[in-house]
C-alpha cells in the first residue's frame, strides 16, 4: 500500500487528521492533481480557467469513493471547481470542500495556490504556555468580528492587515489578553457572520489572505495575546453548490432528513458517525490550531451535537436505541475530538457554546467530561442581564438571579461570556439594557463589567462593550468610535481599561479558579439592600480582594460587612468615582475593623457605598494568625 492509499484508508476509516495534504488540489510535476470524495457520483469532471469549464477532464474513481484528475495546463492564481453528475443524472457544479482559498464573493470557485511555508517566530509564546496552566491564569478575551471592528474614511470595513496595526495594540492597553474571531472559515453571506461556513479549510477572502492572518497571529503572540477563533463543526450551508448533498445522496449529512435538517439555521447537520466526516472535521480542526498557530477553538453550538431533540418538538424527532434524546454519535466524536486535539495541542483551549446541564462537558473524557477545557456559562449570562436590565426597585424580590450560579460554579470550568450573541437581534447594546436614564445606565454598565471580571469564571466582553456603545452591533458597519468623543463613554473605556489591568495584575481573580476556596460569600441574602458581597481568594492567605456591589441606586453609608482578619482594609477601585464617569468625588477609602461578629466572620468595616457602585477592597495592615497544627499542636 503507497502513502496516499494509507492516508485514503485512515479517511475512511475516521482517522486522517491532514486530509488538505490529499484531497483537493495539489502541485504535481509540472501540474495539479486533483481530488474530491463524492463516493455514488456517477461522474465528476474537473472544470476551470485551464480547460474553459468543459468536461475535457473526466476524473476517475477509486475503492474509497475519491474522484482524481491532472491537469498540466493548470496554474497558480486560476479557479475551478467539480462538475459532479449526482446519483440521480443531475449535473451540478460543486466547490472543493478542501480548498485553502476561494475566490472574491459573490463568486465561490476555489483557486489554485501555492502557499509558501512561513517562518514563524512565536516558538517563545508556545513555550510558556506549554509550561504554564491555563486554568491559573488570567483569561481576559475581546470578541471581535473581523469586518466590522472599524471602518474607513471611504466606508469600506477593515481586514486583517488593518487589525494587525491597530488592534493589536487596543486590546494590549486596554487590558485583554485573548481576541477570539467569529467563524473566520469562508461563508457566502456577510449576515451569516461566519456561522453557515462552505470552506472548513479556507479563510474567509472579504478578511484577507491567508499570510494575513499568520502574520496577525504571530504579532499577537509577540505582545503576548492569544487568538482564538470560533468553529462551526455541527451545521453547514445548505446552498447547493457547496457541501449539501454533494453527490446527489447524503454525503456529509445525515441519511435521515430529520437528523439532517437544522430548522434553527436553515443549515444542514453533519453525520459525526460517518467515519470520513469524522475525518474531514478533525483535519479542519488542526489545520486552523498548525497551519495559523491559533490558540484555540470555541466550537459552536455543542447542544446541537448533543440532543436528538435540539430546536425540535413533539414528534419532529425519534429516540436513541436506549430511548433517550441524546446523539451518540455527536457525543462520541467530541470524545475524539477532543480527546485527539488535546494530545497533540494539549496547550490550546478548547471552548464549547453549550447551555444545558444534561452532560457535562468540560474536564477528561476518562473522568466522566467531554474533554473541553471551557464552557461558556449561558445560565449566568441570562441570569445577570435579566437582573440588570429590570427596575431596581424589584432587584430585591429577584436577587436570586445575581447569587444562584454561584450554587453551579464549581460543575464546569467556565467562561462569562457577555458575547455577540446579546448585543444583536433587538436585544440592545449592553449600556441599553440597563435600567434607567443615561448616567444610570452607565452606572450600572460599570458595575455590570465588575462583576464580569471579579465573578469566578474566565472574561469573554464583545466588542464595543468596553465604551458603553449604544446601538446594537451591525455587522456591516463599523463600531460606533464617534461616541469616545462622549464624556461618558471615554471614561467608560478608562474605567474598563483600568479594571481589566487590575484583574491581569490581581492573582486572588484567577489563581485558584479550579478550587472551592477561590470564592467566599460574604453577603448573598441583603436582598432588601440589594447588596452583594464576597471575597475572591488567591493562594496565599493574604492575598484576597473584598467585593461589594450595590444595585439600587440608594447611597449605602456606613453599610458594613465581616471580614476574614482584622486590621486595616482600602478602597483600591470603585465604579463610582468622578474619574469613571461616576458621581463620587470621595477620595479612596481606609478603614479599620471592629471586632462584631458577622454572620461566619468575628470582624467588620464599614464604608460608604455610592448607588450602583462597585467596590473593591484590599487588606491593608491586617493580622493573620498562622493555624495551629494539629499534629505539633502549635
């Protein structure tokens, strides 16, 4: 058997994980070899540029279903695509699956490259990581969507080579340290965003060329920022002349039409048993973490992998042969896919969009997860901006809604994820969801972005929350910058800027994240108050951070709660100071503790707390007694 015949048999076997270095088009002597799997095609045709789109280049099959032709006359820079004769006689013109670049849209032809190898120079930045462990790190990450970040004078929207120069050094002051891209794989429509991708191998051309995207990746990783990008491996296009029904009979879907159908999408699911799928999705995988050097995938829409049932009513789906709602097959590839991706980039980050608690999906497979390494926490989300966005007079009647996921914390290893998803669809900016006049809601912006950076979890902020836009996002417009101009918004992004720093610099936000101790309530039942307090714990004792948020917009003097050690406490951020955009004009405060008891504490503090305010405190000069040993009894 000669390489390409093994490499064949571990496709249809579900285990090629480079299946671009096979199929598709590659250099060959003087030309291109080309191939497609379309395995009950009654034909296929290799048409383009260098043969005037005619069917002078039949291509001929083998055992595994994989159609090849060479074509001597083919060049760099020329498109083409497969005429396929489908099962039934219909004769339909189909892109390449594998290529790595397509045409400029509303043309989808693939084109003939040669990709020369790039030296990278990031080997520092994955060295440490290697070394280092994610989860007792900071996670801070900006959701970007490519085009519509900014946008010129001209109108026209930015690419990759305009991100590479400004945004870069953004997100490095404002205090991110991972940019994670919606779906960057080539789609046919802008209003998609990415999410009904047709090239799982190329990149999406309206951002750039492929070199762009490395190069933005490895200055990233020289100013010590991540990037992750999102993937979509449960659903593609539907539009006939990508992957739908390629060769006239279910080839990347499922047999079943309902299992085939996603109603939610208008897109089509993959069969993730079909070996050779299997094969196609892993390889897409690993060439976007190799080939581009990324960080990570968050895969989209896990729950849709997960249930038979997903989007779906009462007699619109069949149970599993155990006579349950879930997808086995779904389930098992994550196992593989995950379980695959961590062996061989067991530093990259493996995120799942997922919002049921049914199967847990973070942590190994050999202990009961499904590989992740993060889950976005969907629950909080809701949670937090339904509590937000309600009149603070009746917070109290619903605090449950700022406390309950502390109950779940410890479940997953979760991200907060204040994403694109919130900001679109009628549902408001983040700065217009909240309760109240304009400074009130940015009042409560800032205390919202507090809790998203003190509440135990990894950050994920789409961008423009960090100014306090006021429109929804629109993906084919650029940010609106114009409102920096806007005292409020400026000194929103001076306010995030600075709480973003203090969460990279602050090791009791992150250190311990993994662990029960990372987190103690001080306060979650002034429900009449509408006060929350707890304390996030980094590894040594002295190393913690106190934090109140008040959510009415009543001023709270001399509002007091326990501390742990007694002593002296200070005022390190507050939401509400003028410099923010804020009211109070008060200079940090210093205070002592008196020895009361509250609740499980033997000490307490007071301080004034501003309406809408969120606090942070540090121990100052504070004892802390060591704890006698048992066994010394000292």
């Amino acid at each position: 058997m000669d390489e390409l015949d093994q490499h064949l048999q571990n496709f249809v076997n579900g285990n090629e994980l480079h299946l671009q270095d096979y199929l598709g088009c590659h250099a060959d002597g003087n030309g291109y070899t080309f191939r497609v799997w379309a395995p009950h095609a009654q034909q296929v045709w290799l048409v383009g540029d260098f043969n005037n789109w005619d069917k002078s280049l039949p291509m001929s099959k083998d055992a595994y279903g994989v159609w090849s032709a060479y074509s001597d006359q083919a060049q760099v820079g020329q498109l083409y695509k497969f005429l396929v004769k489908q099962a039934s006689g219909k004769e339909i013109m189909k892109i390449d699956p594998l290529a790595l670049e397509f045409e400029k849209r509303p043309g989808n032809a693939a084109v003939i490259v040669n990709h020369e190898p790039k030296h990278w120079t990031d080997g520092a930045w994955f060295g440490w990581h290697k070394r280092s462990n994610h989860f007792a790190r900071p996670i801070n990450i900006y959701e970007v969507h490519v085009n519509s970040w900014k946008q010129h004078e001209d109108g026209s929207l930015y690419t990759l080579k305009d991100l590479q120069k400004e945004l870069i050094p953004y997100v490095k002051e404002q205090g991110f340290n991972y940019i994670e891209f919606l779906p960057l794989t080539a789609h046919p429509l802008d209003a998609s965003w990415g999410y009904q991708t047709t090239g799982y191998f190329a990149l999406e051309h309206a951002y750039g060329q492929p070199r762009d995207l490395q190069d933005f990746v490895e200055a990233c990783h020289k100013e010590n920022i991540g990037v992750l990008t999102d993937w979509v491996p449960g659903h593609f296009c539907i539009n006939n002349d990508a992957l739908a029904y390629y060769d006239g009979t279910p080839t990347y879907e499922f047999s079943e039409k309902w299992r085939a159908e996603n109603k939610g999408w208008g897109a089509l699911n993959f069969d993730l048993g079909k070996p050779q799928v299997q094969s196609f999705l892993l390889s897409s995988a690993l060439f976007w973490l190799d080939y581009y050097h990324l960080d990570g995938l968050r895969v989209d829409a896990v729950s849709n992998m997960l249930y038979r049932d997903y989007d779906r009513g009462p007699g619109e789906w069949t149970p599993d042969q155990y006579g349950g709602n879930r997808n086995i097959e779904g389930i098992e590839f994550l196992h593989k896919f995950n379980t695959t991706l961590k062996g061989i980039h067991p530093e990259r980050l493996l995120i799942a969009e997922e919002s049921s608690a049914q199967v847990k999906i973070t942590g190994r497979v050999e202990d009961g997860g499904l590989g992740f390494d993060y889950k976005w926490n969907m629950g909080w989300m809701n949670d937090i901006l339904t509590f937000y966005s309600m009149d603070p007079l009746f917070r109290k009647d619903n605090f449950n809604l700022s406390t309950f996921s502390f109950m779940y914390r410890m479940s997953e290893n979760f991200i907060l994820p204040l994403s694109h998803d919130e900001v679109v669809h009628g549902k408001r900016s983040l700065m217009n969801k909240m309760f109240g006049d304009r400074p009130a809601q940015f009042d409560q912006l800032r205390n919202l972005n507090t809790l998203l950076m003190t509440y135990p979890g990894k950050k994920l902020l789409f961008m423009g929350g960090e100014f306090g836009q006021y429109l929804e996002w629109r993906y084919n417009e650029g940010l609106e910058w114009s409102e920096l101009s806007d005292d409020f918004n400026a000194k929103m992004l001076k306010f995030n800027r600075s709480l973003n720093h203090f969460y990279l610099n602050e090791p009791a936000l992150w250190q311990l994240e993994q662990e029960d101790r990372s987190v103690e309530i001080i306060d979650a039942d002034n429900r009449d108050q509408s006060v929350l307090s707890f304390i996030r714990q980094g590894k040594v004792r002295h190393d913690f951070v106190i934090v109140l948020l008040n959510f009415t917009p009543v001023e709270r003097k001399s509002f007091s709660i326990g501390v742990p050690y007694p002593g002296s406490y200070k005022e390190v951020l507050n939401s509400a100071w003028a410099e923010f955009g804020g009211s109070s004009m008060a200079k940090p405060q210093k205070v002592k503790t008196r020895e009361e008891k509250f609740k499980n504490y033997d000490y307490q503090i007071t301080v004034d707390l501003p309406g809408f305010s969120a606090m942070i405190l540090q121990p100052d000069k504070v004892t802390i007694k060591r704890k006698r040993s048992k066994k010394h009894g000292k």
